[in-house]
C-alpha cells in the first residue's frame, strides 16, 4: 500500500546550522513509496531464525577460515619433525571447517530469501483477488441497478 510523503509547503527547507561555521544548509525532501506486508508470527519467526543463523555461520566461517589460515601459516614457517603430516591435517581441518560453514551460510541466506519471497507473492496473489472481486462485483452491479 503505497503511502503518500508530499509536504504541503516548499519543498525546499533553509536552516541555520548551530556550531562554529555558522553555516546556512538546504533540506530536499526526497519522495518514495513504502510497501506494507502482512505477516504471520510464523513468517517473522521463520525470517528471524534465517537471518541469525544466515549471521552466526557467517560468523564462525570468518572466524574458521582465518584460524586456520593463521595455524597453517605457523606450520609452515615452524621446524617440525613430522611436518607434512601436520600439514595435511591443518589442510584437512581448513578445507572441512571453511565447506561446512560456506554451506550453511550459502542454505541460511537462501532459506531467509525464500520466506520473504512467499511472503510477497502471497500478498501480491490477495491483492489480485481483492481487486478482481471488487471489478466482477462492480460490473454485475451494472449502471441501472
């Protein structure tokens, strides 16, 4: 539902700004449209748990990709006696970390979009109807009756 934001004096505003430059600024009002869904407890908890976990995997990929960047930067600078066997498994450990958490963040944004997409063409398809209704019941009415 669209809302209407016009401002019924000028829309130019001039004021006087308070500090050291005393200095004059415009104000421009800058016209837009809201749209306005209604939604479910359901729906809002369905998108809240998607954008949390969508954060929270985000989260510890960053935080496992770097830990393991950072240990994989020491064994390789370190002496080690059995040194390629602790490479592998830093390697191992890297690569395993960063897919599973890549993943999760990848399903979780995905999951959150899609809610908010049922969420508008569910609006969009009541919308349609109402207004279908309102011309059928506008044209049986006819001009004479």
């Amino acid at each position: 539902m669209p809302v209407d934001t016009r401002i019924d004096q000028s829309p130019y505003q001039e004021i006087d700004s308070e500090g050291p430059m005393n200095q004059r600024v415009t104000i421009v009002p800058v016209p837009r449209i809201i749209e306005m869904y209604n939604v479910s407890e359901r729906e809002l908890e369905q998108i809240g748990q998607a954008s949390t976990a969508f954060a929270m995997h985000l989260v510890f990929f960053g935080i496992t990709f770097g830990a393991s960047m950072a240990f994989l930067m020491s064994l390789l600078t370190a002496e080690l006696t059995n040194r390629q066997l602790a490479l592998v498994w830093a390697l191992f450990v890297l690569v395993l970390a960063t897919v599973y958490f890549g993943v999760q963040v990848y399903r979780s944004y995905h999951d959150g979009r899609k809610g908010v997409r049922a969420i508008k063409n569910e609006s969009k398809k009541t919308q349609a109807g109402v207004s279908a209704r309102g011309a059928a019941g506008a044209s049986q009415a006819g001009p004479g009756r």
